[in-house]
C-alpha cells in the first residue's frame, strides 16, 4: 500500500469510529419502547385462559385475552400467509388514526399464533389495532375493539 | 416521477451497455489491451457486465487506439 | 501476472481456498435454515431466504474487511488476504440473493415497477425509527457491484490502478450503508437484541483492528533517520535483516525495501505494481523478490518482473560500511540495474559477537 492510501484508510476509519457508534446510539434509542419488550415468535408465549374480545377476518383472529395475574394479551391467529410480508400491528386508542403516535406491539410474518404482552389497561380504553406495512407505509387494517 | 426519469436512462444507458458490449468483447478488447490476444472465452464472457456498466470509458479507449493505429 | 488474462485464476492453494469458501457457506445456510424451522415452523420460503442470506453476506462483509488489518498486524493472515476478491464475489453474489428476494418479496406485489415502488413507497427521510432503510441497503449492493464486476485484473490495468483503488475503497461507504440499513431496517422492529450486540461486536472489531493498524503504519511512516552523508541515510544494522526477508524504511515520500539475498543487499521501491502491495513484507522465492499479496516477482538487481512479464519498480543505491546500511532515497529509473552491497563475511561474523 502506498502512503497516502494508508493515510486514506487511517482518515475513513477515524471517521467510522464516530459514525457508527452514533448510529448504533441514535437506532437504538429511536426503537418504539413497547417493542423491547414484546414477544415475537410464536412459541416464546402461551395464550393466557380468558377472551375478552374477539374479531374474525377472512385471513386472520384477533383476540384480547387476560389473566387474573398477568398483564393483558393481545393472540393474533394468522391463517394464512399474509399478502403483505412486512407487517406490524401498532395499538392506539379509538378514533387514532396516526400511527405515529400508536404503540409498536409487535410483528408478524407467517401462519400461526402470535401473543403480544400489552402494556396499557386495554379493556378499559376501548383500544383500536393498526395492522400496518412498514415498508410501503400504509394502514392495511384497521381492528376497533368494543368490548 | 423523478425517480422515473432516472430509471429511464439508466436503463437505457444500460441498454447503450448492452449493444456496446458484443462487439467490444469480440473485437475491440484485443485493441485496448495487448494483454487480451488470444484470450478464451471464459475470459471474454467474465468482462461483459463491466463492459456494459463503463462502455463509454471503454469506448473512448477504443477510438484512441484506432487513430494510434492510422 | 500480466502475460496474458485468463477467466479465472486457479491454482491448488486458490482451489482450496474456493473450496472452504463454498463449504463455510453452505452449512451457514443450512444451520441458520434447521435453526429457524425448529423454532419457526411456519416461516416463509422467501423469508427464510431473505434472512438467512443476510446474515452470511455480513458476517462474510466482516471478514472480508478484517483481513486488511490484520495482515498489517501480523504476516501470518497473508494467505487470507491471497485470494480475497473470490470471498468478496462470493459476499456480493450471497447479498444480491438476498436484494433480489427483498424486492420481489416487498415490492412485486402492487402495481409499480419493483424499484421504484422501492423508492417512492416510503419517503421518511425525516424519521430515524420509519427510515426508509431499504433504499440504504440497496446503494450498498451496487457498491458491491461495481466492485464484484472489476473484481478482474483486466479493469485494474484499464481503469488504472488510480481509479480502480478508489472505486474499492467506497467499500467503507457500502459499509457504513450495510450497518445503517441493518440499524434502521430489522432491528427497529425485531425484538431480539442478538441483532444489535452482533453489530456492536462486529463493528466494534473492525473499528479497533483498523485504527490499530492505521496507527501502527503512521508510526513506521514517521520514523526518522538522523544520520545522512552524501545524501547516503543510515536505516539499520546489517543483521537487523533476515535472509531472503527485507526491512522497509519511509525516507522521503514512500518506503523502500532492503532485502538480503545471496550475500547481498539490494534497495527497491516496496510498492507492487500490480495493486500497490508491500514488496517489502514479501521474501524471496526463486531468486524473486515475491509480493505477499497476489505473488508478483521482481528480480532483485533490476526490479524487473522475470520475462514474459513487463512489470518493473524503482531500484536505489545501497551500500554498507562498518556494518551500518546506507540507503540513498533518490530512485533509478524503473528497471534499472543495480549492483547492490556485498555483505563481507565480517559483518556477518559481528552477529555473534
């Protein structure tokens, strides 16, 4: 290598040592609250024993369970693949349109069951779910929840 | 619709790419470079997407070396 | 070399080489594929492509730019560093799976063309956590590319050597894309933080290894020798050169490589011709000064490539008195013979005194 191609690299690196730190800082702190905590995949919860709410559509159950113990918990029962490979359900509260101002709960991809811990006392909010393509930015469903 | 627009013409710079590269890989390669006579076929086919991404540096290269020729 | 170019370069340490490339890459995949079906049966073919596919081509991308480094940390890693270009075809083609499937996956199913729905679909440059990270990783992938493409020694010679090195070097900037891209894109909306603490790892390393080198090199660069006669400069003592092995010394703008061969010592410039490599942390082979990186010869007299080749390197004027090397850092013309400085046998005999 030549000297100005080492200085070169020194120069690029020094400045990737800034970057990327800040980057890895300011995506981690950017991430929606909720979701640090959330359950993804399928067989990391269990359905917890009583319905408080259910909505049927043609591809997909949604369901408010609770327990006496535990916090609320949103099953999402998807049966079959969804059109849309990159979607996420937001919570907010009746009459919310924007999910920017929604709760991140959690993604879903495939068939199956998803449980989702909710944060917020739900039953007593009227909640309403955003199922939401992040990549094309757009509300695919929009689920009120009456109980 | 801008975004259009430049897929539009990288597309048909690509194209320009495409139709430069046949005869450039058959003919014009051994003229830019001497290094490339009698080279194989394997060696001509591995050159192509290159050939068609940096077609007008190559073809510069090649009207160059046609007027040293003259 | 440059005699004349063939498809691929192969020999038996490049086939090995190939071979444990391909056989890494797919038990990667196949382990990641057994993982995720036992604990996510229902995954997507597509998904599991997607996934599976970028993963390898980062930690590949980790790799890949760690053998640099490492290399100038210690000679050991010259052999990873060989064959480098065919484990960066093999990440770009790996990462293009993995874009392909993103885009047919996430892109086909309405009715705009694929990139641009890729473009136009989220438009949220404002956000951090709604970036639209898609666009960051596909700039990367045409980085790669253009890389993957002249990745041939035929666009090393007709790009210049100039052009070629700086179209290499916006690696780093593909780099930093692929890191963002994997920040904004998966992590704000996975849950498992294995994602975030595998790029901190793996970001961190690379940043260490790098300023590590850098630094290391810098310090070699700034040494500075004190002793000058007749534009002669003292560097070192004899002995401080093994046989067939060279110290490189910086005395002016670029370093020059003393070897020791054959009872002599011979002054060239350390800079390859072929893609800047270090001639001086080579040896020598068969007569030939041999560069550690792709195996370019130089004759050591003449800094003539052996024929059919036509490279040649500046030489300069050696010469050795009381045992001290004096190094004259005006270069000769490229090619230029030498005679370089006979070690007499008791400058050899001071090193066991």
């Amino acid at each position: 290598m030549i000297r100005p191609l080492r200085r070169r690299h020194l120069q690029i690196w020094s400045a990737l040592c800034v970057l990327i730190p800040a980057g890895i800082v300011t995506a981690w702190f950017s991430i929606k609250r909720p979701l640090h905590n959330g359950v993804l995949q399928p067989a990391a919860a269990q359905a917890l024993p009583n319905i408080i709410f259910s909505v049927e559509q043609k591809d997909y159950v949604v369901r408010l369970r609770s327990s006496d113990t535990l916090p609320e918990q949103l099953e999402w029962i998807n049966k079959n693949i969804l059109t849309v490979p990159s979607a996420v359900i937001y919570e907010t509260v009746a009459g919310g349109e924007d999910v920017k101002s929604a709760d991140l709960i959690g993604r879903i991809e495939a068939k199956g069951n998803y449980y989702f811990p909710l944060q917020r006392n739900s039953i007593k909010e009227k909640p309403k779910f955003i199922l939401y393509d992040f990549i094309h930015e757009e509300i695919i469903d929009s689920l009120n929840f009456r109980p | 619709m801008v975004v259009q627009v430049i897929i539009l013409i990288v597309g048909i710079y690509i194209l320009g790419g495409v139709l430069f590269a046949v005869p450039f890989v058959i003919k014009g390669v051994t003229e830019v470079d001497e290094g490339t006579h009698g080279t194989k076929l394997g060696f001509r086919l591995i050159i192509i997407p290159g050939t068609i991404v940096f077609w007008p540096f190559l073809l510069s290269k090649w009207i160059k070396s046609n007027k040293k020729h003259d | 070399m440059s005699a004349s170019y063939q498809a691929v370069l192969w020999n038996r340490q490049k086939k090995h080489y190939d071979w444990l490339i391909f056989a890494f890459c797919t038990s990667y995949l196949a382990v990641f594929t057994s993982v995720t079906l036992v604990y996510n049966p229902q995954v997507t073919f597509e998904t599991l492509l997607i996934r599976s596919t970028s993963t390898l081509a980062l930690l590949l991308l980790h790799v890949i730019l760690s053998i640099g480094p490492l290399t100038r940390i210690n000679k050991k890693f010259f052999p990873l560093l060989y064959n480098r270009r065919h484990l960066g075809v093999t990440m770009f083609c790996i990462a293009a799976v993995h874009g392909l499937f993103s885009i047919l996956q996430f892109h086909t199913l309405g009715n705009v063309n694929p990139i641009v729905s890729l473009f136009t679909s989220n438009t949220r440059f404002d956000s951090v956590s709604a970036f639209p990270f898609q666009a960051l990783g596909f700039f990367a992938l045409v980085i790669f590319f253009l890389m993957a493409i002249t990745s041939h020694d035929f666009w090393l010679h007709n790009l210049s050597p100039k052009v070629w090195k700086t179209l290499h070097m916006f690696v780093y900037l593909a780099y930093f894309l692929v890191v963002m891209h994997v920040l904004l894109g998966v992590i704000q909306y996975e849950t498992n933080p294995v994602f975030v603490i595998i790029l901190v790892l793996g970001s961190g390393a690379l940043i260490t290894l790098h300023l590590v080198a850098g630094f290391q090199e810098t310090k070699k660069d700034n040494i500075k020798f004190h002793l000058q006669r007749e534009s002669f400069v003292m560097v070192c003592d004899v002995n401080d050169i093994e046989e067939d092995r060279a110290k490189m010394f910086c005395l002016d703008k670029e370093r020059i490589a003393v070897y020791k061969t054959d009872g002599k010592l011979f002054a060239v410039s350390n800079v390859c011709k072929h893609q800047n490599g270090p001639l001086g942390e080579g040896k020598v082979i068969d007569g030939c000064i041999t560069c550690p990186w792709h195996g370019y010869q130089y004759l050591p007299h003449n800094g003539q490539s052996p024929p059919p080749f036509k490279e040649r390197i500046s030489t300069y004027d050696v010469k050795i008195e009381e045992s001290k090397v004096w190094v004259n850092p005006v270069p000769y013309p490229e090619g230029t013979e030498r005679p370089g400085a006979i070690i007499t046998i008791n400058q050899k005999e001071e090193m066991f005194v």
